[in-house]
C-alpha cells in the first residue's frame, strides 16, 4: 500500500530521495507544507490506533471489553428477535443458579458444623463446634483472598485503580456482620415456624429500606406482590417441614430477628446505593466483594480477640481436622457465593436478589424432599403455586413493559425523512 501511494504522487521526489539514501527526517524538513501533513497523518495515524493497547488506566488492559462484544453479538446472531431480553434472560438464570447451588451447598455445610457432635475436648466438652463467629470469619478470611486476586488481574492493581474507597463498603460489611450474628443467636430462642416466616418476609423490608436510603418509591402493586410471595414462601416451608425441637419463641429471639431482618435488608441496598453513587461501570463485583470483605474481616478478628474464641477452635480443630475440611468448603462456596450477590445486584437490584434468595429454601425443602423421600403435602403445593404465579407474572409484566418501550421508540428512530432532515 506505501508502494503504491509512492508511485501514484505526482512529485519523483520521495522515489529519488529513497534511491539516494535520503533519510524521512531529512525529507520532510525540505517537503512542502501540504506534503509534509500528508506523510505526518501516513505516519501518525498507525501509532493514534496502537495507542489503546497501552493505554494508562490498567482497568481496561487485561480483560478488554472483546468479551462482552462477543457474548452480545452471540445473542444478537441467534435470537435476532430480542436479543437484549435474551441476554438479560440468560444472566438472571446464570445468577439464579449461581446463588441456588453455591448457598444451597453453604446452609448444608453449615449446618452440618453446628449441629454434629464431634469429639469432645478439654474447653469443649459437648462435642458442638465451638465458635458460629469462626465460621464467619473463614469465609470473610477465603473472600478477601479472591477478590485480591480477582481485582488485580482485572484491573492491575488491588487498590490504586478503585473509584470507590474501602471505607465506602464500611457500613454494608457492619450490617452483613451483624445480620450472621443475629440469625445465629436467634436460634436458641424461637420456633422453627417463627424463623421460616421471618426469612420469608425480607422482600418488604428490602423495598422500605430502599424507600429510606435512597428515596425509591416503589408502586404499590409491588407492595401487593411481595407480600403474596411471602405468604406462599411461608406457607411451602412450614408444610412442608416441621422443626425436630422443643425450641419455643422468647421475647429476645424476635428481637434477635428483628434486627437480622433489618440489618440484610440495609446490607443489599447499601450495595445497590455505592453501584449507583460511583457508576456500574466503576464498581465491579470483584471490588465490591474485596470493599466489603475487608471491613467484615477486621470485625470478626476483633471479635474472636475479644470473645477469647480463638485458642478454643484451634484445639477443637486439632481434635477434629475433618471440621476445618467442612469450614474449607464453606468458605469456598460462601466465596462463589458472594460472587453471584454481588453481580446480581449490580444487573438486576436488590429486589430481584432478595426473591432469589427467599424462594431458596423452598428448593432447599424440595432437594431434601427428593434425596430423603419425604412427602410435600397439598397445602406446601398451594404456597408453591402462589410464589411461582406472582414470579411468572412480573416477569410477563416486564417483558411486555420493555416491548411497548420499544416500539413507542422505534418512531423516533425511524422516522420519515423529511423529520430525520
């Protein structure tokens, strides 16, 4: 292409000056104003295009956005419908299934820690594992782990190239503490009905929280339909499985779920508010999980120092080292997990997230129906059918709410021509 634009000028100039050894600097000291824009522009715009590929922000040099292009442009080839509501299809699923195995895993493991007597110890003469603060802090500990790594492959660095400042996550990572800790000290004080209605109705204090710290307003057939969704979750999960204690409901057990109810409820909107405050594209769900994680860290280590927890569960683990495999596990899926939360979050809102994870024990109860062989009886199938009727229809209702945007929009943009002129 150079040979060929070197032949088609008019001037012999350039040729002569190459035969004759004439170098391009000296060339264009002697070339003419015009001649020398033109083999300034031949020369500068090859560099202007490789200038992307080291560019200063680290952020876009590891991943790139080709990624995204090539997921777009594959739902754009095979559903040229509607590919955008493909896509966004697509991901709800990946992050409905994303947060149903990792936490459906972590409530087993968990479970399965606080309540298997293990071998007994000098501190620990029961066998129980000692310490629900431990396990809090092995998925914290995992957590901060990934995301380190996470942000610096993404980004080049752990905290240099961070719109959002790690005090930022302060509060939401306060509130996630708090929330595990309460619904663990709630345990001993309140019937298994009583918990299962509480997790049930997260979705109407999530949207009051909205209301208080962001000023969401929230149309109040949404108020309607959250409300059915917890009637039906609550309904599913109470027929379906009935507690194997004695435990009766105390005064401080409500009160220990009140505050896991309104603590989970600041945690998802405090997250949602920072995506909003500094942009999606600024925040990402790995410095999301790395902001909030470390805060937490710093509060449960405080707290086992204080609580004396720590060379209690050394010596337990030393008993029983197939318990640091289970909190191993725990905190692996805790960690995917978070991952899903974080993402969910920031494509869909915490409205969206928290009917994912209400709806999560009734396919806790259904796994544990199928694996066990136990019977779901016809007032569990009702509460189902409530749920998955009002799911149904928001999404329908949005579906057909982005359809009559977009065919009220495409007048604009596809106007006549004498309006486009």
């Amino acid at each position: 292409h150079s040979l060929r634009t070197l032949l088609m000028r008019k001037r012999s100039g350039p040729i002569e000056d190459i035969m004759s050894g004439t170098t391009q600097e000296e060339r264009n000291m002697t070339a003419s104003p015009s001649s020398q824009n033109s083999s300034t522009s031949d020369i500068s715009e090859p560099k202007n295009q490789m200038k992307p590929l080291v560019v200063g922000d680290a952020r876009e040099v590891p991943m790139g956005n080709a990624p995204e292009n090539a997921f777009d442009a594959f739902f754009v080839q095979t559903c040229s419908s509607n590919p955008e509501f493909y896509k966004q299809a697509f991901k709800l699923a990946c992050c409905f299934f994303g947060l149903q195995a990792s936490y459906l895993t972590w409530g087993y493991m968990q479970e399965l820690i606080m309540t298997t007597t293990f071998s007994p110890t000098d501190r620990v003469p029961s066998g129980k594992f000692p310490s629900a603060a431990f396990c809090v802090f092995s998925n914290r500990f995992l957590a901060v782990i990934v995301a380190m790594i996470a942000v610096k492959i993404k980004h080049g660095a752990v905290t240099e190239n961070n719109v959002a400042p790690l005090l930022a996550f302060t509060p939401c990572a306060i509130s996630n503490t708090m929330s595990s800790w309460s619904q663990y000290a709630s345990l001993k004080y309140v019937s298994f009905p009583v918990q299962t209605v509480f997790k049930s109705s997260k979705i109407i204090p999530v949207m009051i929280m909205g209301r208080v710290l962001k000023g969401t307003n929230y149309p109040l057939p949404q108020y309607f339909e959250a409300f059915l969704i917890t009637c039906g979750v609550a309904i599913f999960s109470v027929a379906s499985k009935s507690s194997d204690s004695d435990t009766n409901t105390e005064l401080i057990g409500l009160i220990f779920l009140l505050m896991y109810i309104c603590f989970d409820s600041f945690t998802s909107q405090w997250q949602d508010k920072l995506y909003t405050k500094y942009g999606k594209s600024n925040v990402d769900p790995y410095q999301m999980m790395l902001g909030v994680n470390s805060s937490a860290i710093c509060i449960t280590t405080a707290g086992l120092l204080v609580t004396g927890d720590i060379p209690i569960v050394i010596e337990f683990l030393k008993a029983n080292p197939q318990v640091f495999m289970y909190n191993v596990i725990t905190a692996i899926t805790s960690a995917s997990g978070q991952l899903c939360i974080f993402y969910t979050i920031k494509e869909f809102g915490p409205i969206v997230f928290t009917i994912i994870m209400t709806t999560r024990q009734m396919f806790s109860i259904v796994i544990s129906a199928v694996i066990f062989g136990h019977v779901i009886g016809p007032k569990a199938l009702v509460g189902a059918f409530v749920v998955f009727s009002v799911l149904f229809y928001q999404i329908r209702r949005k579906y057909n709410a982005k359809k009559m945007k977009e065919s009220s929009s495409n007048p604009q943009k596809n106007g006549s021509p004498s309006t486009q002129k």
